[in-house]
C-alpha cells in the first residue's frame, strides 16, 4: 500500500487538512494518509524542516510526502517534487526542501506542471496541485509526467553554529522548541567533540545561566534510579536522538520545561566556552 504523508501549518479546527484528505481517497481509497504534523507555526520554514527531517527517516523507502507549510498558490512561484534520499516530497518553491535536505543532494527536481495552462483555476494549492501529483507517484506514475525536470529550486542557508578561534567559543542558535519545553540548538556532535580535543573543559553559557556537562540522553541525569523523583525538574543539557545540543529540564512540559524557565526564544544564541 502506497504512503503519502502531510505536513502542514494549517492546525486542526478548519476544513483544509480533511479536506486534502478528501481529495486523496476520492482519488485513490487505496492509499494510506499518515499526519506527521499540522500544528507548524504558520510560515515557519525552520520548524518545519527539523520536525520533517527527523520524521521522513522512519518511512519506507517510496513514500510521498506533502509539505504544505506556505503554500498558497501565486503564479509566479514554482512548486516542485524532490526525489531525494529514496522518497518523494512536494512543496512549493519557497527553500524549505533545501533546509531538510542542506547535506543531501537530490536525485532528481521537477517543476510540477500538472496546473499550468492558462485557464486552469487554482483554488488551493495542496487540494488542485499536490494531491493529484502525490497520488499519480502513489499509483506508480513517474514524475516526469507531471513535472518538469530542473537544475535547482529556491536555496536557504540553514543557521550554522559557527567556531569562534580567538575567542575558544562555538556560538549557535535555538532553532526550535518542542513539545516538552525542550529547546534545540543547531550545535552539532561532531562539530563539537571535533573543536573540544582540542581543550581540556567547557562550559554552556545562554542569558545569565550556565552547564558544564553534556548527557548522552534524558535518563542519564538520573544517577540513582530508586530515588528518580528527587531529580524531576533538573536542569541539563544533552545531545539528542538528531545529534544536536538540547537544553532539558528532566520530566519537563511546556508549562515548567526549560523555555518557561530559562526564558530563551527561537534565534537566541548558546555559547560554549572551551577552556
């Protein structure tokens, strides 16, 4: 059974998301609709490249995914199909396939051509363009039916965390929140165990806080494990299933997680001083 998945920013209480839905089954009933999410942020290219390239990993090879995360249809803006790393992904032109796939090539990029005549009437880009090009892949069909092969589609720079020599500093960014409050720097393993043989210690600066250990998973921070509730709400920091520097509070929520209580926002810088 072929798999098409949706990933958008068009939340749950209006009509869209049953809507694409819809439009599959009344296309092929056959096929199976998995929601990766719709509570993106609206616009928010960022979010959504982390949330969907740690997702598309876990699905079999083939699969169809649809990003509809700004999206609404303008002719002068291309969509495209990405065949990239043995799957399918449809989005408009706007960079986001560039952020989830900054260190994969593509295969393979088409412009999709299914609604390009002069007197087609697109009403809604995920229901008019996506749907029928998802279900045509669904069904077998190539994309060069559907589509226009291309060299390149938009590019954007994924924020880097960058090594400061003079200063012995790696600064990065938080570059998202999750659902636990947990806040998702863009330092990554490698590059810091790669800058950190060179010193002996190191220490996490961000607002007027600081660590000076890094955990290799959530439980870690529990040291005794008869005495586990002593240490709910303990502040660390970890490297997390995607490789990436986190900020946690152990058995945190969005309500006590570390964003309410070390108070950093999206695009805030965390330091690491190496000494």
């Amino acid at each position: 059974m072929s798999i098409i998945t949706l990933t958008s920013d068009f939340g749950n209480l209006d009509y869209r998301v049953a809507a694409v839905k819809g439009k599959i089954l009344s296309l092929n009933p056959e096929v199976n609709i998995i929601d990766i999410t719709h509570d993106i942020q609206a616009f928010n290219l960022i979010q959504t490249s982390y949330i969907v390239r740690n997702a598309y990993k876990y699905f079999p090879k083939g699969s169809i995914h649809i990003l509809s995360v700004d999206s609404f249809y303008h002719k002068s803006r291309k969509n495209i199909i990405y065949k990239a790393d043995g799957s399918y992904f449809l989005a408009s032109d706007n960079g986001l396939l560039s952020l989830i796939f900054f260190d994969i090539k593509p295969e393979a990029i088409y412009e999709l051509t299914l609604n390009n005549r002069f007197d087609d009437i697109i009403d809604f880009t995920s229901t008019d363009i996506f749907v029928p090009a998802a279900v045509h892949l669904a069904n077998g069909g190539l994309p060069e039916v559907i589509g226009r092969k291309i060299d390149t589609a938009k590019q954007l720079m994924f924020p880097r965390a960058v090594y400061n020599e003079s200063e012995g500093m790696i600064i990065g960014e938080v570059t998202y929140i999750d659902n636990f409050g947990n806040i998702i720097s863009n330092i990554n393993k490698d590059f810091f165990e790669n800058i950190s043989k060179a010193y002996n210690g190191f220490t996490i600066k961000f607002r007027n806080l600081s660590l000076s250990r890094i955990f290799s998973s959530h439980t870690e921070v529990v040291s005794d494990w008869e005495r586990e509730t002593e240490f709910h709400g303990q502040s660390a920091a970890i490297f997390n299933d995607s490789q990436l520097l986190e900020l946690t509070i152990y058995k945190g929520s969005k309500k006590n997680g570390a964003k309410s209580l070390f108070g950093l926002n999206v695009g805030e810088n965390i330091y690491i001083e190496f000494s």
